[in-house]
C-alpha cells in the first residue's frame, strides 16, 4: 500500500464551534472511525477565532483513555481561512487495549 493509499480522516469543527455537546460527539466519533479503519491520521480543523476551541480538542486528545489511542498529535498553522489543524497520527490507530509497540 503506497502512501496514497492511506485512509486519512478529516473534521471540520467549523458549524459546530458553540455546541460543546455536539463537539464531544464528533471527537468522539472520529476517533472511532479512525480506529474502525485503521486510519493512520485524522486532521482536526478547529478553525479561527480566540483559540478555545482548538485548546477543548487538545484537552479532549489528552484524555487517558483517547491518549491510548494515537501515537503523536501535530498541530499546525496555515493561512488559508482554515486558520489551523490538529493532525492525530499513528502507525496505525489501535483498537482499545491494543498498545502500540516499537520495531
């Protein structure tokens, strides 16, 4: 499988920036697809403003039980109108339980 080939996820958090239990679901969600899949990365846009939203995904990343899920979290900055991202990655994202081990 080429690098093409690889199934990345993408959440745009845009319309539903002020809806903090409908932001909880769509984290939430995500990160299970991406494991459903075995998806090696998710691209989180949390998108402009004051940078609350970006800290609430970063706090909800940094939950013991999502934390076990992924490898390594990169945030970026770009200046397009997606004004910044959260990128999840992983060699793969792991099923619950399942730890990722080093070769």
């Amino acid at each position: 499988m080429s690098h093409d080939d690889l199934v990345k996820l993408k959440l745009d958090l845009h319309d539903v920036y002020n809806r903090g239990d409908e932001i909880e679901r769509a984290l939430r969600s995500i990160i299970d697809e991406a494991v459903a899949q075995k998806a090696p990365l998710v691209e989180i846009i949390p998108g402009k403003g004051s940078g609350q939203l970006k800290k609430r995904v970063l706090r909800f990343l940094d939950r013991k039980e999502i934390k076990a899920l992924y490898h390594r979290v990169r945030r970026t900055r770009t200046t397009s109108a997606e004004s910044s991202s959260i990128s999840v990655g992983s060699r793969r994202l792991a099923p619950r339980g399942v730890s990722h081990t080093t070769a």
